[in-house]
C-alpha cells in the first residue's frame, strides 16, 4: 500500500470514527442527530470493511483463486450454468436478496430509538451477514453449484442433509408467500405500479435477448437501453393509470395472484439469460438508483433525526413490538443484518454463473449494499415526528399516543399531501414511503411532488420484493428436483424440462396457495425466527466447510456469528411462544368471562 493510499485509509476511518461517535452520543450527545451522520458512518463502514475485512476472508481464509475453472464453465448448459458478466451478476445477486426486510424491518425497529437498529444494521451485515453470504457461495462454487442442503448433506450426514432440504423448502414457500402477500397489497387497485411492473418483464426479455443474441458483450449498450426503457415505463404508468387503459391494469387480488404465480413459473423454467437475470439486472438500477438517491437526498438537505436514540419502549410493552430490545430488534431488523434466505440464493443460482473466482466477492458487496439499504430506510422513518410514526404503524388513536408521550404532529397534513388517508396503515411500508417522499419532495425542484413520489415509493418497495420472488421460486425448484432425485434419478438434471415444470408447477402451487387463501398471514411470525435459524444453519455449514479445509485456525470467522445469532433467535423464539400463551390464555378468560356475564 502507498503512503497516499495509506493516508486516504487512515482519514476514511477517522471519518467513520467521528461519525460513530456523533450518532451514538459520544460527540455532542444532548444535540439532535442530523442523518448525514448517519449516511457517513455507514457508508465509511462499509468501505472500510470491504476493503479490508472481505480482503481477508477472500485470500487468507477461501484463498479465492482465478486459475480454478469456475461450475459455470465447467458445466455450461446455456441454461442454469451459465458464465454472466461480473456486474450483471451482482444485479442479479443483490435484487435476489434484497426483498421485504431491509426495507421493513429497520423501519418497524425504529420504535426502539434509532441507534439500536443502526448498529445491528452495520455490525451485524460486516461480521454475520456478508460473511454467511460469501462462506456459502464459495462453498458453493467450489462443489459444483451445490445447494445448501446439498452441501450439509455432503459435509454433516445424510440424515442432516434430507431434514435441512424439508426446512429449507418450507420456509422458502412461506417466504415467498409473504413476500408476494406485500407486492399484491401494493399493486391492489394501483394501475400505475402494476403497469409499470408489468412492463419490467417484456423489458427483461429485450435485454437478455439482446445481450445473448443480437449484441453479445455489449453490456453498456443493453444497461441503457434497459434504463430508458423503465424510465419510460415509469413515466407512462402514470399516464395509463389516468387513461382509460387504466380498467386493464386496476385488478382484483386474486387476479393479482394468478398473475404471481404465472410470473414466478416462467421465472423458474426459462434459461437464466432469457429472464431472470436481465430482468433482476434491470430492478437493480431502479433499486440502487433510488438507494444512492436518497442517500444523496439526505446529504442535500442533512434531515435531522427526529426519533430518539432510544425509546422508552426498550424493556417491553411497546405499541409495534411487545417484546424487549433483546432479542427482538435482532429478529425486527433480520434481513438488513443477516438472512438464512440469501444462503439459498448463494448455493443456488448465482454460483452457477461465476466467471471467474475472485467475482465470489459479490456475496460479501451485495450484502454491503442490503445493509445500506437497511440503513436509508431507517432514516426514511426516523425523520418522521415519533408521535406521526406511531400513528402510521399502530391503531392507537392520537389521544392514547399523546398518553404514551408520543403526540401526533402531522398526521393530518402527511395525509393530505400524498393524497391518501395514511393514518393505521400498519406493517411499515406506508411510513417508509411517507419519510422517502419527505426527503425527495424537500430537495430543489421538487417542490408539490410528494404525493408523486409516495406513489414512487409504493412502486420502489414492490419491486424490490418482486425480484425476490422470482429467484426464490428458482432456487425452490433445484430443492424440489434434489430431493426428488433420491426417488427418481432424472430429477436431479435441473435441466431436465419435464422435471423442472413439475417441480416449478409444485413450488408456485405452494405459495400461491397460502397466498390465494391469506393463511400465511398466521404463519409469517414462524418464518421469522425460522429464517434467522437458517442463518444460524448456514453459518454451521460453512465453520464446518472452513474445517475441511484445513481453516481451523479461522474458525471464529463463522463460529463467533453462529453462536451470537442462535442465542437472538432461539431467545426470541421462546419469547415469542411465551407472548403466545399469554395472550391465548388472556383471550381465553376474556370468553369465559363474556360467557359468565352474558344475559340470557
């Protein structure tokens, strides 16, 4: 390393240090957190541990290797193997991950004061998440594009092998079934959001035909063409929504889901080239542009935090969140700090198309970039006045708000701007768009805008989760055939088209079931805590892979996040079945009572 860059380093991470220090209290602890803080340690983090942190992990602990033939030359099919450029792999690897819970999660978090989350979010991607995602993709790469459950069967034993496939399909049906749950609600009645999304598949086709077969190589040439095209499309679905097409895209819910399924179907069984990987490419721009946006946003007009370090909510009872901060912000936050999912996605698809080995770093980078995205939308929320944020994500009516300490300050004039009712609109969303449209509408020349771009933000949010569920839907299909090929041989060629429609037709019927029938709404809480217990299998499986090879003096590496993130979630699970019972048993005196009291 040269003296300039050493000295570049060394004021990046004094940067990082000060920052820290700012929104954690340290420096200035009694004035208010402006969130330019926030983006700058963060992002220096980031950096810092890129630079260093995966350097390490990539040549002294997997010792990535470029001369080593890679599964997606090795085994080219030109369907699932498949070599694919660095940068339209990480677009691909990054929409796969990135759904629901860094957009969510960070926000239903907030109710215990910012910082909580804020530091889970960075500590826990940089040294658990990030680490998880790259352990397992090497593994993966490196055993031919083995699946996780491949890999434990290989590693640990049969008997582990067959129950972590079972696990892992389960809780990969009712993620997706979760995930589509939020994009119908979204585009429910939205013509604009479900032209604009439609619109993203034809697209998707045009640039993957055009970078395989028309122009091959021409990676520039098909990103902005796939940009102006979702620009445009972005534009004219506010057009289509006023004109009288608009009957064709304002659809019901259960055609909304017939949509999905048919989506996620042709997602699983087209070669990655044709659709999948285009298109997740193409979600990435919409997503990071957007990210960079409002990390940019924040930078211009430097929104002070108005949430506090550190509600009064931290021991229990809050209105969001009944637990205390531990375990439960560990759990709330999820996906934006470690996601047993991204292990499949990971041993799924993406290391079927690695070029070359040192192109692995993607795992660690995109989950980086998750993490980011985590961060944003935290801040997004925690610009709204406390007592506004909890009007938006409880039921509690203003006068019961104002007796907690949280009175409602803007409500009504949030609601008139972006031209909806937004007061009880529960689960996060909604005050994740309200704080985004808060910072784009703020920035110049964008005054009057707000209720556009709430709309956009609605959009923004769908899409993020859509991009999930395509690759999930892919991944759950090469369990279905790994599994099914201990049974029937010819399954385990994912190829193989007739076993790839019956498994995709099993797995689409899966989520499309509960999400047709809403019954994944009382299961979405077990996903929660199983989704964290993958992770916690994930990175067992790679300790365990460290020690095949010969890394045992890096165990700590997977060992330290393994045992952290067990403890969180095996805690929240038991708080979780306590808060069960009790709630049950309180339910169940109310009846008797009524029973006892009632008239004849």
């Amino acid at each position: 390393m040269t003296g300039v860059a050493s000295i570049v380093w060394a004021g990046l991470a004094v940067l990082c240090a000060v920052g820290f220090g700012v929104v954690t209290g340290i420096v200035n602890p009694d004035e208010k957190v402006n969130g330019l803080w926030l983006v700058v340690a963060a992002a220096c983090f980031y950096v810092l541990a890129y630079r260093f942190y995966g350097r390490f992990l990539a040549q002294r602990v997997v010792e990535l290797d470029n001369r080593r033939i890679t599964p997606a030359h090795r085994l080219n099919d030109e369907s699932n193997f498949h070599p694919t450029n660095r940068w339209v792999l990480f677009g691909h690897h990054f929409a796969a991950i990135a759904g629901a819970g860094p957009l969510l999660g960070p926000v239903l978090a907030a109710q215990f004061g910012f910082l909580p989350g804020f530091l889970w979010l960075v500590i826990g991607a940089v040294l658990a998440g990030a680490v998880q995602d790259f352990v397992i993709l090497v593994a993966s790469m490196r055993r031919n594009g083995r699946s996780l459950p491949q890999i434990a069967r290989d590693e640990i034993g049969t008997v582990t092998g067959m129950a972590t496939t079972i696990a892992v399909f389960f809780i990969v049906v009712v993620a997706l079934a979760g995930l589509a749950l939020a994009v119908v609600n979204a585009l429910y009645r939205n013509p604009w959001g479900t032209f604009t999304l439609a619109m993203t598949v034809p697209i998707g086709f045009f640039m993957g035909f055009y970078l395989q077969r028309w122009r091959p190589g021409r990676v520039g040439e098909m990103s902005l063409l796939g940009v102006v095209m979702l620009v445009a499309a972005v534009i004219a679905g506010r057009a289509v929504a006023q004109s009288s097409l608009a009957g064709w895209f304002d659809l019901e819910r259960s055609t909304l889901v017939w949509l999905l399924a048919a989506y996620g179907f042709l997602a699983s069984v087209l070669p990655v080239w044709m659709l999948l990987v285009p298109r997740g490419y193409l979600s990435t721009f919409m997503k990071v542009s957007v990210v960079v946006l409002l990390g940019v946003g924040v930078i211009v007009i430097a929104p002070t935090i108005a949430m506090p370090r550190v509600t009064g909510f931290i021991a229990g009872g809050g209105p969001i969140i009944p637990g205390p901060i531990f375990p439960f912000v560990f759990i709330t936050i999820a996906c934006g700090a470690i996601s047993g999912f991204h292990s499949l996605v990971s041993s799924g698809t993406t290391p079927k198309m690695l070029d070359r080995e040192s192109h692995a770093m993607i795992g660690y980078g995109a989950m980086l970039m998750e993490s980011f995205v985590g961060v944003t939308a935290l801040i997004a929320a925690a610009v709204l006045a406390p007592g506004d944020y909890f009007a938006i994500n409880t039921t509690l009516s203003a006068e019961a708000l104002g007796l907690l300490g949280y009175p409602v300050a803007r409500i009504q004039e949030l609601s008139r701007l972006v031209e909806q009712d937004i007061m009880g609109r529960t689960g996060g969303a909604v005050s994740l768009a309200v704080g985004m449209a808060s910072i784009f509408s703020a920035l110049p020349g964008m005054t009057g805008l707000m209720a556009y771009w709430y709309q956009f933000a609605l959009l923004f949010e769908a899409l993020f989760i859509l991009t999930t569920i395509d690759a999930g839907t892919r991944v759950a299909r090469y369990l279905i055939q790994e599994l099914g090929g201990t049974v029937y041989a010819p399954l385990r060629t994912i190829n193989w088209m007739p076993g790839a429609i019956g498994a995709s037709l099993l797995v689409v019927g899966g989520w499309g079931y509960l999400l047709a029938t809403g019954s994944v709404s009382t299961i979405w809480p077990m996903f929660g805590a199983a989704n964290q217990l993958l992770g916690m299998l994930a990175l067992c499986v790679g300790t365990t892979v460290l020690i095949k090879m010969g890394k045992a003096q890096y165990l700590w590496v997977t060992a330290v996040p393994m045992i952290f993130v067990g403890v969180i979630t095996l805690s929240g699970s038991y708080e979780l079945f306590v808060l069960f019972l009790t709630n049950a048993g309180s339910a169940q005196r109310k009846r008797r009572s009524c029973s006892i009291w009632m008239p004849p």
